[in-house]
C-alpha cells in the first residue's frame, strides 16, 4: 500500500452552487479555497456547523461533485474523473441513503463483495459487527445504528485504502460504538487513511490524529487535538456544583476568571494551581459549604469547535 504521499490533498478548493429558482442567475459559492490533506495510517477528522462546507467538500473529494476552483488528489488522481480501478481502491459510508430497503443486509452484504477482486470474507465482516443478528430481515425494518454498521460493512468489504466515514457512530448503543471505534483504530494500524465526520465531538477527540474545523466555506484551523486544544497561557477550568447564589470575594483568586454559569454551577478558568484549589477549599470552609460534584480539565475539542462556529443553532 502506498504511503510517500497523502492520501487525499485538497488544495484551495473552491465550489459554486446556483440557487434554485433564482431569476438573475447569480452563483452562490458554497466552499471558498478549503484546502486539507489525509495521511495513510491515520484519522483524519472533518468538522463543522451545518452549512460549513464539509458534506460539499467530501462529495468533491470522492468524485460526486466537480471543483470549480482548487485541486483534488485522491490516491494521486482525480477523482471526478476516477477509472474503476480508483474506486476500487476507495470506501464510501453515506449517513442516509445509498441502502436498498427491501433486500436483506447479509445478501447485500455479499453482493457488494462479488464487485472486487479481493474482497473481505464476508461472514467474518458480518459476525465482527453484529449482522448476522439481523441478517435474515429487510433492510427497511432495521433500525437507524444496525442500518450504520451495515453502510460501514459495506465501504470496508473490497478492503480499500481511503475510507469516506460520515457520521460512524449515530444512533449506535454503547456496545456497538465500542466495536466500531475499534475497527477504526485497527484500519489505522493497517495503514489506511480514515477520513470522517462527526457531530459527536468526544467521538472526534477520542479518535482523531488530525482535526480540521470548516467555517463559511474555508478551513480556519487545523491541527492534532492535543495542539487545538492547548492554551499558551496553560489555563484550566474548574466547576463545581453547590448552593446556587455565592459571590466569589474580590481578593480570591483574582487572576482567574470566575463565573455563575448557572444556579448552583459555578466555573473558575485560568492558570490553576494547587494553591489556588486549596485556598478554594478554605473559602468552601468559610462559606460553610460542601460541593456536590467538582471537575477540572484543559480545554476540550467541544471548547474550540464552539468558539470558532459560535453557540447559536443554525
């Protein structure tokens, strides 16, 4: 399997939609100079606010939809002229659709094997993620995370070396999100390049080697999660929950940012120390108060994604 270049490399891709119904004809640009890279061998996560550009991106990237503007390499091609011996090479799970509702998961299953030269067995796949249990229904009586580990068998089965993943873990249980999170940790191993994306941004910390976040149409950071989510300042944040109503003193902590987030809950952000935990203690103490539930940790991924995308609903 290849590995002296990327995977996949988008160079300032730019995409032009026309409104529907428009009269003046006006172009509407959906994605304005994205540019990304996936490695083999890693995760490689995709992120962004509904309407950021993401879904358009990954369409371009498998060859759904024509750039405009940019380039797009997939395994050192383009895909939006891929040869079948490209797509052969390439696994697409689709969050909706693409699924035949009347046939049964197994016999699609093997179907779709019969299209390569050198599929995954079959039975294997299916006893890893839990088909055989319902292999003997229609697809259209399946549930929406049994119809997911199906879409996911499906893009592995002709064992590619891309794999598209959109949304790999709605709507599975606990147990299936395990098994599906360990699928994806061993294809990294095996060298492919995992390419995905996700709502679920603890599922894209945990999983993630490299993250880029798309606002309006162009990628506005990127990096390990370890590097998005570092503070230069070394700042932590710490809450606790207690009696709603107490007024921090202005001579406690002063350096930190406090704040009653809501009643009862309260947030201290900063360059915590372990003197500034225990004279919080003493203050605790004094207040004649003990919390219900204290927590401290670095910034999270949900951190930076909201304060670059914003926190309103779209």
């Amino acid at each position: 399997m290849p590995t002296s270049s990327p995977a996949l490399e988008i160079d300032g891709l730019v995409k032009d939609f026309g409104p529907v119904g428009a009269l003046d004809g006006r172009m509407v640009r959906v994605l304005d100079g994205v540019s990304l890279r996936a490695e083999h061998g890693a995760v490689t996560v995709l992120l962004g606010a509904n309407g950021a550009g993401k879904t358009t991106t990954l369409e371009c990237a498998q060859g759904l939809q024509r750039a405009d503007g940019g380039r797009v390499s997939l395994l050192g091609a383009d895909p939006s002229r891929a040869t079948p011996h490209l797509r052969a090479r390439v696994g697409v799970m689709l969050q909706d659709g693409g699924l035949p509702p009347s046939v049964r998961p197994l016999a699609l299953l093997r179907h779709v094997a019969s299209m390569y030269a050198d599929p995954l067995p079959v039975d294997a796949l299916a006893e890893r993620l839990g088909l055989d249990e319902f292999g003997a229904v229609s697809i259209r009586r399946l549930s929406g995370g049994q119809k997911q580990r199906l879409a996911l068998a499906c893009a592995l089965v002709g064992r590619p070396e891309v794999v598209f993943l959109d949304e790999p873990s709605a709507g599975l249980d606990p147990q299936s999100r395990t098994i599906v999170f360990e699928l994806i940790r061993e294809l990294r191993a095996d060298g492919l390049a995992v390419i995905l994306t996700t709502h679920l941004l603890d599922d894209a910390q945990r999983l993630a080697d490299y993250v880029y976040i798309l606002e309006g149409g162009r990628t506005v950071a990127e990096g390990t999660v370890a590097e998005l989510t570092a503070d230069a300042d070394g700042a932590r944040e710490l809450r606790f929950e207690t009696v709603p109503g107490l007024s921090f003193p202005p001579d406690l902590l002063p350096h930190l940012l406090q704040r009653e987030t809501e009643p009862g809950q309260y947030v201290l952000r900063g360059p915590l120390t372990a003197d500034d935990v225990a004279r919080l203690a003493g203050w605790w103490v004094a207040c004649g108060v003990m919390p219900t539930g204290i927590s401290m940790a670095p910034r999270s991924l949900e951190d930076v994604f909201l304060d670059i995308s914003g926190r309103s609903i779209r």
